[in-house]
C-alpha cells in the first residue's frame, strides 16, 4: 500500500471518528433541549411549576417527572436512530447497482468464457463492494497471466493473497459502528432500570416525609419512575432488531464475496498451464 493511500485512510478514519463523537454530542445535546425545554415547560404541569405535578393526561410531563436519566435515555434512542439511517446507507450503497444474484451470475459467465475485460467493466458499473473485491481480484488476474516468470502455483498463491487483502479493505467498513448498536442492545435497559430504581427511591422517601400514607401520591411516584424502564426497554428492543438485521446482510454479503472469489479462483487455475 502506498503512503498516499495509507494517509487518505488514516483521514477517512479520523473523520468518521469525529462524526461517532459528533453525533453523540449533538444528540445528548439535543436531549437535554428537549428534556428541559420541552418536557418540562410549566404549561404541562399543575400551577405552572414543573416540581409540582403534571397536568391530567399530558404524558410529556410525565415524562419529564422520570428525572434526570430520561436525557441519556432520549440520547441513546436518537444515537441509535442515527446509526441505523447510517448504516443503512452504508449497506445500501455496498449492494451497488442492480441485484448482486443477477451481477455474480453475470460475472462467474464471464469468468467462464475468460472475458476478463467484460468482468472489469461490469464492476465498474456496478460499484458496490463486492465489485470492488472482485475488480482487484480481476486486475491481478490479468497480470498474473502475462506473468512468466511464476509457477501456477504461486500464481495461485498471488491471487488468492489479493482477494483477500481486498476483501480486508472492505468489509470491516460494513460492520464499523455496529458494536454501538451492540452496546446499546446492552446498557438501553440497565439505565432504564436505573432510573426507575432512582425514582422509586426518590418517591418511598416522599411518602416516608409526608407522614401519612398517600396512595394518589405513591401511583404517580412510580408510574413517573418507570417511564425509564419504558424508554430503556425500547431502546434495547430496537437496537437488538437493527443489529440482528444489519449482521444478517453483512454476513449475506460475506458470502457472495467468499463465492465470487472462489469462482475467480478457480477459474484462474482452470484457465492457467
């Protein structure tokens, strides 16, 4: 790899690190607006007092009442909207033009009738990243052919090296950012759990106060305290759906890239002396 290529890589990932970051800023900073702006505008509550209770039937200011966690909920939630539209993006622009069945069929014919050319250019066209695999793997085949100076088994070697060193290149940029999704699979629930149990705390300990037990006060104590386990349960449920489901396309292109190239292969070796 050339020194050129290695600093645009380096670039690339620095600028898709300071977009993870980013958007996780922008979007606790977001949250907290609206945690704060809009939840808890004193028109939602009684008397126009955000510590005092919420109006009959006005679920933001119930939600607001869930305290100081429903921000890094809400956070969580909208970090998980962004890197799913992201990754589904990124998947989108992977399968390239048309249908990827219909381009490795296309491409193992060519392959076939030794139509290295047409193979290249119908990678070229297609642009997804399978076709980029398989361009590298195709330009090194047809180098390889006019190469005297190595055994076919060695040339063999060559190809199936370039493969994968092609294929290195590409797929880790298919699964990058899902180990966000993984994580907030994990910690979406836990911190909704927490936050209830800090709720819970917060309105057993009002009740020990008032002296005299208060069934309206202790409800609204903890039907406020599990709007986080709410807000944590869907947050792990949807993360866990769109992790299951960016893995499952992720591993379906793995193995049409796995196929294509053994194709390559093995036509190379069928095609050599």
């Amino acid at each position: 790899m050339s020194k050129t290529s290695s600093k645009g890589g380096s670039l690339v990932d620095a600028l898709r690190s300071v977009f993870t970051v980013g958007a996780m800023i922008v979007a606790f900073a977001f949250s907290y607006f609206l945690y704060k702006v809009v939840f808890g505008n004193p028109l939602f509550f009684e008397g126009g007092n955000p510590d005092g209770h919420p109006l009959p039937g006005n679920y933001l200011a119930i939600i607001y009442k869930g305290g100081v966690i429903v921000p890094f909920l809400i956070t969580l939630n909208l970090v998980l909207i962004i890197f799913a539209v992201e990754r589904g993006i990124v998947l989108f622009r992977a399968r390239g033009k048309g249908r990827i069945n219909v381009f490795v069929k296309n491409l193992q014919n060519d392959l076939n009738n030794n139509k290295i050319e047409d193979a290249i250019v119908s990678c070229d066209k297609q642009r997804g990243s399978l076709a980029n695999v398989m361009k590298a793997g195709l330009l090194r085949y047809r180098a390889l052919q006019n190469d005297a100076t190595l055994e076919k088994d060695q040339k063999i070697l060559a190809l199936q090296k370039e493969f994968e060193e092609a294929s290195a290149l590409e797929l880790p940029m298919l699964s990058r950012n899902l180990v966000i999704l993984s994580t907030i699979a994990s910690i979406s629930v836990l911190t909704g759990l927490m936050g209830t149990v800090i709720g819970m705390i917060k309105a057993f300990a009002a009740l020990a106060q008032a002296g005299a037990p208060d069934a309206l006060a202790l409800a609204n104590g903890i039907s406020e305290a599990l709007i986080n386990t709410a807000f944590g349960i869907f947050g792990s449920l949807m993360a866990i759906i769109f992790y299951n489901f960016f893995s499952t396309q992720i591993d379906s292109f793995t193995y049409k890239i796995d196929e294509a190239g053994f194709s390559l292969v093995q036509s190379f070796a069928s095609a050599t002396k």
